[in-house]
C-alpha cells in the first residue's frame, strides 16, 4: 500500500516531485508531514550535503598540506610565498560566502550542490597541474590556489539549504551536525594526503587533488539523484538588510573572527609551522610500509576543532554562550602562550599539545558564539511584540550568515599576520602575542557588551 500511495502522490510532493526533483509542497512545521515524509527527506538531503561540504572542506585545506613539501619537490619558496599560498584559498572562501548564501534559494539546493561540487574539480586539477612542474611561475600557483576557495564557499550554501529542511526545533542539532561534518573535512584532508603522496615512493603531489576528483563527481552525481529543490525556499532580503544595519551582527562578527577565525586559520598554518619549526620530527609510519610520512600529526588540530563545535553548543546551553565564549578566549590565550613556551623552550610537545588546546578552545567557541546568536536578537526586542520577534528570528538567521563569511576571513588574516612576523623578526613570537591581545580585547568585547549591557539588564536574557 506504501508504494501505491508514494505513485499516486500528487506532482510536487515529496515522495512525487516535480521534474528536476522539486518539491513545492513542504513545510516542515507541518508535524503530520514532517512525521510521515518530511524527516526521510530531510535526513536524506543534510547526509548528503554533508558529504558535499565535507569534500569543499577538504578542497579549501588542499594547499595547507600540500605547501610544506613543495621545497621537498624542487620549488624554492620562501617562508612568506608559502604563507601566501595557504592564506588566499581562505580570503577567496570567505568572500564566496556571500553570494553562495543567496545561491540556494536563486538554484534550488539540489541543484546548487551539484555545480558547487563540480567546481571543486577545478582547484583540484590545477593543483595537480602545477606541483609537477618547479619552474611553475609564483603568480600562476597563486592563481590556482585562489580556485581552492570555491571549497570556503560550499559551508554558506551547504547551510542555508539544509536551514530550510528542518523545522525550529530540530534546526539547531542539524544545523551543528552539518557543520562539525565540514569541519571534519579539513581533519581528514590533513590526515589522508601526506599518505597518499608518498605510497609507492617518491613524492608525487599531484595525487593530493587527483584523488578529490572522482569524490567531487559522485557527490554531484548523488546530489542528482537524491537531493530535493524547495520552492519555498526564499531568499530574505529584508531580513538580511535588517540584520546589516544592526550593531549586533558586526560585534558577533567580530567575535567570530576569534573562534572560527582562529580555527580555519591555526589549521592552515599548524602543518607548515610544524614543519619549519620542527624540521627534525618526522613520524614513522614504517609499519605500513610508509616510512618517514611527513606531518601526520597535524590533521590532530583540526580533529580536536571539530569535535569540540558541539559540545560548546550543548555546554552554552547550560552556562550561557556568553561565559562559554569568555571561557573559551581565555583557554585560546594560555594555548597561545603554551606555544610561545614550546617555541622558546624547542620543546614539540608543549608546543604541540598547546595547539591541541588552542583548537579545542576554538571549536567549543565556536558551538557557543552561533549558540548566542537567537538569544542576542531575542533580547533587543520587547518579548510580546509578535512582529519585532519574527524580525529578530530572521535577523538571527541573517547574521548567522554574514558572520559565517567573516569570520571565515581569520584565516587570511592569520597566515599573513605569522608572514609578517617571520619576516620582520625571524620569529613567530610577535604573531601569537598579538593573537593573545586580540582574544583579551575579544573578552572584553562579550563581557562590556552582553554581560553588563544595556541590551541585556533590559530583556533580562540568558545570553
């Protein structure tokens, strides 16, 4: 009977769509359907876009593990060019945020995933194009790299679908579930590809993006298949000019820039720095026949980031984004200071254990400065006011997007700021001090402004 109701049903639902797998009638509020057809589809729709963002993920990261073994392949770059060559992919990624936002609702979902994960083959044959050939001119490795930012714009897009999907109860957990799933993908792209450049001997490091290949076409292919347009799907414009006049998305913004700029940007850098400042650690993998497999511990990083995003969520929860946050700028701090320590006493592991604490506290910042989002915009308007509450929600939903971008530009931003500080004075000592006074001004920031605010004692909300 379940097959001849789902045959029988009507063009445009979810179990009959429309040609082009688009699906008008759908409401996810709508609990009858959520329960019956709404749930398999959305579930369906978030796995697979979660394996799309993941590979964009891994795209973004490529240079990041690929860069510290270009001098072992012939090129002969400086500290500063190899710096460069991490932190374009991130300024490409996080200005493609943007537009990707909107993409959605002007493609449809489906449809989006599916160009999003084809453009991914790009970066990943340019990038096995040039790593060939050390007479490659440092413009055009610039050039390519910038493509790999096409991977930085798939989280925007990969949200903003997944967001119509769920209804508000369920929203948060998928929405984290999608995220932390992208995350992975920086994790994983650091772990898998220095095995892979090396299997069979030599250093072929054109294999990093040859291998992404095939995965990109079969997320494109499986988004074909089985992902779902939503008509309803629309873009709000209003809401998102609303939430751009507000103070409140640029100082979450800002703040941003601390938790997950700090992540994507600390993650870049971790192999690079691991090998420049450790030369002599190697890992030896000789039990598998991989034997001296450089910078197999950095992918551990961006592992500890990911992991941590929801727990900062489900711990904001309990104690309030706002000291969850304050918390989690403070353990940045004593991780940044752990590795000047580690630098200053060559020891790798302070060093590396306090990077360890570094990306966990970004990841738990993270979880709660998103978790502070709603609650911010909740608080500013006057609680019975239907109307102001409605804009305050799609005020959220807005700057939770625009902070998503921005923050995101942390790191191009701290790549540069290590470039600049090797540059000038030989050491990275510099760089990690100013990164310790922009997470005390960070605390200062969440503490002035949503501990003893004007805004809060107002609405009295647990921010």
């Amino acid at each position: 009977m379940a097959v001849t109701s789902e045959r029988t049903a009507p063009t445009g639902t979810i179990p009959s769509p429309r040609p082009g797998r688009w699906v008008d009638d759908y409401d996810p509020e709508d609990r009858a359907q959520w329960e019956s057809t709404g749930r398999p589809a959305a579930r369906r729709n978030l796995w697979l876009s979660i394996f799309a963002e993941f590979l964009g993920f891994s795209v973004w990261q490529l240079w990041t593990i690929v860069t510290p073994s270009l001098n072992a392949a012939g090129f002969s770059l400086s500290a500063d060019q190899q710096f460069w060559l991490i932190a374009v992919p991130n300024l490409v990624g996080a200005t493609l945020r943007f537009p990707y936002t909107f993409a959605v609702p002007r493609f449809g979902g489906r449809n989006w995933t599916i160009v999003s994960a084809l453009l991914l083959v790009v970066p990943c044959v340019g990038l096995a194009v040039v790593v060939q050939n050390p007479d490659t001119p440092f413009w055009l490795m610039v050039l390519v790299a910038a493509t790999a930012g096409v991977g930085g714009g798939n989280f925007a897009s990969s949200m903003a679908n997944i967001s119509f999907f769920f209804p508000e109860r369920e929203k948060g957990a998928a929405l984290g579930l999608n995220a932390a799933g992208g995350n992975l993908g920086v994790a994983v792209v650091q772990l898998v590809v220095p095995v892979i450049v090396v299997v069979g001997g030599g250093l072929a490091l054109e294999r990093a993006g040859l291998v992404i290949v095939p995965l990109a076409v079969l997320a494109a292919v499986l988004a074909w298949r089985w992902m779902d347009n939503l008509s309803s799907a629309k873009a709000d414009v209003a809401g998102y000019a609303a939430a751009m006049r507000n103070k409140h998305t640029w100082i979450i913004s800002f703040l941003y820039i601390g938790t997950f700029g700090s992540f994507i940007g600390y993650a870049g850098v971790f192999p690079t720095l691991i090998k420049t400042q450790f030369p002599d650690i190697a890992f030896d993998w000789g039990f598998i026949g991989l034997a001296q497999v450089p910078l197999t511990l950095a992918f551990l990083g961006a592992l500890v980031g990911s992991l941590a995003r929801p727990y900062g969520g489900r711990l904001s929860d309990r104690l309030s984004g706002a000291n969850v946050s304050i918390a989690a700028y403070a353990v940045m701090s004593l991780g940044a200071v752990g590795v000047v320590l580690g630098l200053g006493a060559h020891s790798f592991a302070l060093f590396f254990l306090s990077f360890l604490l570094l990306f966990v506290a970004t990841g738990m910042g993270n979880g709660s400065v998103y978790r502070m989002i709603p609650a911010i915009f909740r608080s500013t308007v006057d609680r019975g006011d239907t109307a102001a509450l409605l804009l305050a929600k799609r005020q959220a939903a807005a700057c939770i997007g625009i902070a998503a971008g921005i923050g995101a530009y942390g790191g191009f931003i701290i790549p540069r700021v290590f470039a600049a500080s090797i540059t000038s004075t030989g050491s990275l000592r510099p760089a990690l001090i100013g990164f310790i006074a922009f997470y005390a001004v960070c605390v200062a920031v969440t503490v002035a402004v949503y501990k003893v605010g004007r805004e809060r004692r107002f609405a009295g909300a647990d921010i």
